[in-house]
C-alpha cells in the first residue's frame, strides 16, 4: 500500500486535477441515473458502480496532490474569486 501512495505522489499535479475532475463526474453520473426509465435494480447498480468509481478518484486525486497541490488549488479558487 505505502508503495502505491508512493507512485501516486510522483504523478504531476495536472493529473491529479484531472483525477478529481473525473471524481466529479462520476458523481454527477451516479445520481444523475435517476432520471433514466429504467428498472430500481439497474439504477442501485449503476449508482454503486459510479459511487465506487467517484470515491476511488477522489481519494487517488488527493493521494496525488498532496498537501501542497490541495493548498494551490485553493489559492487558485480564491484568485478566481476575486476576479
């Protein structure tokens, strides 16, 4: 495990904004499902598989961020904020 946190802290800051971007997506797909017409069985399906998805993104973005990358997107944020 310490060796895929590792790994995952060498990745470049960009990747790991992008990781959190797809984290984002995952969770707007599982609970955008529903809206789809289809049977209460398919939808748990689907929202535990891009729940699960969303949660293994989110955490592995923050993994490769870190504690500085998160502190640069917050500065980011307040910067765009002002603007």
């Amino acid at each position: 495990m310490k060796r895929l946190k590792i790994w995952l802290q060498g990745l470049s800051f960009r990747t790991g904004v992008v990781v959190i971007i797809l984290s984002v997506i995952c969770y707007v797909i599982s609970f955008a499902q529903i809206l789809l017409p289809i049977g209460t069985s398919a939808k748990w399906v689907i929202w535990f598989v891009f729940f699960g998805m969303a949660k293994t993104f989110q955490y592995s973005g923050l993994a490769i961020l870190g504690v500085a990358g998160i502190q640069r997107l917050k500065r980011f944020w307040k910067k765009k904020k002002r603007i």
